[in-house]
C-alpha cells in the first residue's frame, strides 16, 4: 500500500472545512438555503474522500446526505399532521446535525494527516541537519528545486549514518511529501543564514 501523499491530502481537506464552514454560516444566519449547502457539502465530501481512497469517509457522507434527503422529503403529504412550516424546521435539524457528524469526521482526519506530516517534518529536519553537520549536502550550494531534493534524498537514503531513520520515513510517508519537506527545510536553512 502506498503512503498517501499528505500534502496534497491535507489542501483537499482544508477545502472541505471551508465549505462545512459555509454551510455552518448559513445555518446560523436561518439562510434559506442552508439544507442546500448541506448536501452540497456532503455531495462534495463523498467525491473528495471517494478521491482520496477513503472508502468509509465516502459512505459516511453519502448516508448522511441520504438523510438530509429523506428529511426533506418528508414522510410524505398526507401524512404530516404538523404541515410544512415544521417539515422545513426537522429538514433544518437534519441538516445541522448531518453537518456535525460530518465535521467531526473531517477535524479528526485533518488533525491526524497534520499529526503525521508534523512529526514527518520533525524527522526531516534532524536528518538534514545530521547531513549538513556532516558535510553529506552542502547547505549554501543544494537548490531549492525538487532535483535538489532529490539529490538530498539519495544521500539521505544511501549514507549509513542515515540510512536507517530515511527507510522508517520512506515507510510512513510517500516520497512526494518527503521531497517538499526537505526543501522546506533546505529553503529555511538557507533563509535562516542570509539573515
């Protein structure tokens, strides 16, 4: 299984929040059109998870906009003694609570993708430090590109004294991740010594 690639992960998540944001707004405010963003939210979570292979995720918010759906619906014409105003104030409460379940799942899953990309950034910045200490990789001299980073990488990965910590890294967190990491830190470096 290939780690997933957290940066990008994280940005579809971000936008995610953004729009459960929207949606929360407009429930505050008793927008008319809250119930529609709602589904609209959980309609563009189900495609986002469903792209990110989150296959649980997916199901979780397409059972949620199913009933925020059903409770737009109703239980039918006949059949609701208490007419539409209090139809429109259930399919309201639906909606708000298909929201929080929703968020709840969408907090949890960018706190944990940020949790690991913290300690991989973490783990990244000791291993550069360890390589330019050692005079693995010229700080001054690697470009901020990602063939500079590349090139740090296979040091990283081929030198013996780093070896090691680089494979556990490579396990947990896709090479993409890594190689933006490593620049990040390198573009710090060399930030922090022009200054």
């Amino acid at each position: 299984m290939n780690a997933p690639f957290l940066h990008h992960r994280l940005q579809a998540l971000e936008t995610l929040l953004s729009y459960a944001n929207a949606a929360l707004r407009a429930h505050g405010a008793h927008d008319l059109s809250s119930t529609d963003l709602t589904i609209r939210f959980l309609t563009d979570a189900a495609t986002t998870y469903a792209s990110l292979g989150m296959g649980v995720a997916e199901n979780e918010s397409l059972a949620l906009r199913a009933e925020v759906a059903g409770a737009r619906r109703g239980p039918g014409a006949n059949a609701d003694p208490a007419g539409p105003g209090r139809r429109r104030e259930a399919e309201r409460g639906v909606a708000r609570w298909a929201l929080a379940e929703s968020g709840k799942r969408l907090r949890a899953e960018y706190e944990r993708n940020a949790e690991i990309l913290g300690r991989a950034r973490d783990e990244v910045a000791v291993l550069v430090h360890h390589a330019v200490e050692n005079a693995l990789v010229d700080a001054a001299s690697e470009p901020a590109s990602d063939g500079g980073a590349r090139r740090i990488w296979r040091v990283l990965i081929s030198e013996q004294s780093t070896r090691s910590a680089a494979r556990l890294l490579a396990l947990r967190v896709a090479l993409p991740d890594v190689l933006l990491l490593i620049d990040e830190r390198f573009t710090a470096l060399t930030t922090a010594e022009h200054l």
